[in-house]
C-alpha cells in the first residue's frame, strides 16, 4: 500500500493499525506541489494493491505515474467527491483582474474533510482486506472522534480572535479550506498559486501594499518551501514571521509530528500571531 503524502500516510495508519505494509512517498519536510518522485517510488507505486493519493493537481509531478500505475492496483484519490474550493488567490490579485481560476487541492486544512478521508480509508481497507473490517472500522470510529473534538477546538480557539483579526497572509494559497470552514480570510499570499512558480516582483509589491492595507500583523511561512520571500515581504511590512506546516508533518521533537499534532500546533501559532496587542 502506497500512500503520497507524510499527511495521508498517518490518517492511513490511523485507520489501519498494523495490519498493513504502508509505504509513504514524501518524506519529513518534502513539498507535494514540487516533489519529483525516484524510481523506489515509481516501484513501489507499480507493486501496491491500493494507491491513496490527495489529487486536485496537489502531486504536480506524480499524477502521470499515478494514472498509468496499471495492474490490480485501486487508486483513490481522496480528494473525489468533496467539494473543492475554486478561488485560491489572495484579494490583492483579485481586484487587480490577475487572478486565475483553479482547483485548490489543500482538502485537509479543513476537518471536516479529512473525516471524509477516514471514511473512504476504511472503505478502501476493508474492500482490500475484508477479514480486518472490524477492526478497520472501530479504528476508524475512534479516529473520526478525536477529529471531531479537534475541529470543535478549533472553532472554539478562532472564536477567541476579534473578528477584525481574522486574515491571514500566507506564504501560497494552502489555508483556503481552513479560512473558509473556520471563518478567517486569506487576504493575499507570497506564491500566488503554488510554490513551484515564482511570485513576480508586482506580485511581491501587491502583497506588501495588502498587508499595510488590512494591517496584517504576521506572514505565515511553511516548513516545506523556502522562507527567504516571507521574510523578505516581513521584513518590508515590518510584521511579524510565524512559520506553520502545510504540506508536510514535522519531524520529532516539532510538535507536529501526527495531523491532530500539526493542526494544533497551527492553530496556536495562528491564533498567538492574530490576537493582536
Ligand atoms: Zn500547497
């Protein structure tokens, strides 16, 4: 079993305990927009049962391997069915008419989702392996529990924040799913769409006037792409650099180093930076 994300691999492993082999693609810290996959990859892609993937374009460089893994292999990409977010750019590029439109594959800032995820996960498993179903699905129960309790903690930390505070700078477009179910705004971005193009020097300008212009207090960097531009657009503003994990869990010792970990740890940082004086 194959699983892309370091993130998908631990809601796989939640659901499936030790009854299977999993193999997680990314590694600590990789970036899913612009990881290139090795050729232990495309092997162990071609030898798996069942393929668990995001989709929406989020594996820029994997989705032709994906598509042509052939054999038995089922190849769920869990990002199917839900309702996709559309418009991934911040306000700035809207009101300028740069804006394009796209698909924003980042399903898994919003919980909800992700006990979607769980669901389709134990389905999977137990179509694949039907003499573990029990288990598979009291697994899956006790997981879609601790992810109810934390998107209603999540509710309750961004009900601490003045509704003035609630705008987010980030370094790309990765907290739509999030601002939308937990009622912030992503008002602009450093990559205005993923971080394998770069953002243009008017794209920087933009930003910086956006922050001024909203009085944003932090800008949000990642733990999976270059920080050099955030700083630099903190830097301009004079505001504050908060770093966050997106793509990828953290390492040990992080303290985001399960999807339940990453969100809190998120969420703190997030709240801490928007609370204001
Ligand atoms: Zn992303």
């Amino acid at each position: 079993m194959v699983a892309t994300t370091n993130i998908i691999g631990d809601v796989v492993q939640n659901v499936a305990g030790d009854a299977i082999r999993l193999t997680v693609l990314m590694g600590i810290g990789v970036d899913p927009h612009t990881y290139i996959p090795t050729p232990a990859d495309t092997a162990a892609i071609h030898d798996a049962h069942l393929i668990l993937a995001n989709g929406a374009g989020l594996e820029e460089n994997l989705d032709k391997i994906l598509a042509g893994a052939g054999g038995d292999a089922v190849y769920v990409q869990l990002s199917d069915g839900l309702r996709l977010r559309e418009e991934t750019e911040g306000e700035e590029l809207k009101a300028s008419g740069q804006a394009q439109r796209h698909v924003d594959p980042h399903v898994w800032f919003d919980v909800q989702n992700v006990i979607d995820w769980v669901q389709r996960i134990e389905q999977a498993l137990s179509a694949l392996d039907p003499s573990h179903a029990d288990r598979y699905r009291t697994n899956a129960e006790a997981y879609v529990r601790q992810l109810e309790e934390l998107d209603a903690w999540i509710v309750a930390q961004i009900a601490t924040l003045p509704p003035a505070n609630r705008k987010m700078v980030t370094n790309h477009p990765a907290f739509g799913y999030f601002a939308d179910r937990y009622g912030l705004e992503q008002v602009g971005t450093v990559y205005p769409i993923s971080p394998s193009s770069e953002p243009s020097a008017q794209d920087i300008a933009a930003l910086e006037d956006a922050i001024r212009a909203f009085q944003v207090p932090a800008v949000f960097s990642e733990s999976t792409v270059n920080p050099k531009l955030a700083e630099q657009v903190a830097r301009d503003t004079g505001v504050q650099l908060v770093p966050l994990f997106s793509g990828s869990l953290g390492g040990p010792g992080s303290g985001a180093e399960t999807y339940l970990a990453m969100m809190r740890y998120n969420v703190q940082a997030i709240v801490e930076a928007l609370r204001g004086p």
